[in-house]
C-alpha cells in the first residue's frame, strides 16, 4: 500500500502540547504538505515551516489547524470542506476519489458497484491516493468511510 496509509511511526513534537488552543482536544501530528496543500493564499502566508503542525477533529471547534505557537488556522482559511467539521451530505470523506456522504449512502444502500471501500483500497494498492494533500486530515480516509458505513445500519 502506499505511504498515505501506512501507519506512521510515532513522532515526537519538538514543542508545544499539541493541544488545540480553542477547545484543548489533543490534535493529530499533521505534515507541512498538508495545510502547504489546502490553506487559501492568505492563510498559507501566515504558516511557520518550522513548527509541528496538528489537525483539530473537533466537529464543534472552528480550528482545522494548529502550530506548536498555538497559531491556528480556521474553516474558512482552507479551500475545501472538512468532513469531521461539516455535516453536508456533498462534503467527501474520501478526498482522493471523491466519495461524498451522499454518494456513499446511495452505493451502500443500493448494492451498486464499485463497493465505496474496495474502490479507495484497490486505488490505495495501486498508489493513486494522495491523502496528504488531499484529505484535510492528512491521512488515509478508510477508517473515515469504514466509521460512515457502519452508522448507515
């Protein structure tokens, strides 16, 4: 599989709690790549290359990013929707293939073919993701759509 969904070894931040600032949930250790990928312009100028940077999955907290300053960088500073802050059916869960809430669903519940999981895992195979800068949190989205398909029982 390719690197995208490969569990990363644990990485030791250099500074800061990896706290968010805004509502102090632990955030997830996240590569420059990512916000360099999907920050808008303006926000994009503001990023300290040089310090670790997290992802808020706090549905409620309108921080998606974080830096070890406690800098953080807000729903409106990125150029897509964040599917753990956004409850829109048209939002993706999988950013690499664009498999949205409400494309899911339909597939699901219609038995239609491709399979939403077996299609992200063959392309994940094959090494067509690129969940790092793609997917705001990162990461691979399969534990995303696995957790989306079990709440549809």
């Amino acid at each position: 599989m390719s690197d995208c969904c490969t569990p990363e070894e644990q990485v030791f931040v250099k500074s800061g709690s990896g706290l968010c600032p805004s509502c102090n949930t632990k955030g997830k250790k996240v590569k420059i790549i990512t916000l360099k990928s999907l920050l808008r312009p303006l926000a994009l100028e503001a990023i300290s290359p040089d310090e670790s940077h997290y992802f808020c999955t706090t549905k409620e907290c309108d921080a998606v990013y974080f830096e070890s300053t406690n800098k953080t960088y807000l729903i409106s500073d990125l150029k897509v929707s964040v599917h753990q802050k956004d409850d829109s059916v048209t939002t993706p869960i999988c950013y690499c293939f664009d498999w949205t809430k409400e494309k899911i669903e339909k597939y699901i519940k219609q038995e239609l073919s491709p399979n939403p999981l077996e299609h992200i895992k063959e392309n994940v195979q094959a090494d067509r993701c690129g969940c790092e800068v793609n997917n705001p949190q990162g990461s691979c989205c399969m534990g995303n759509v696995t957790k989306y398909i079990k709440s549809l029982s």
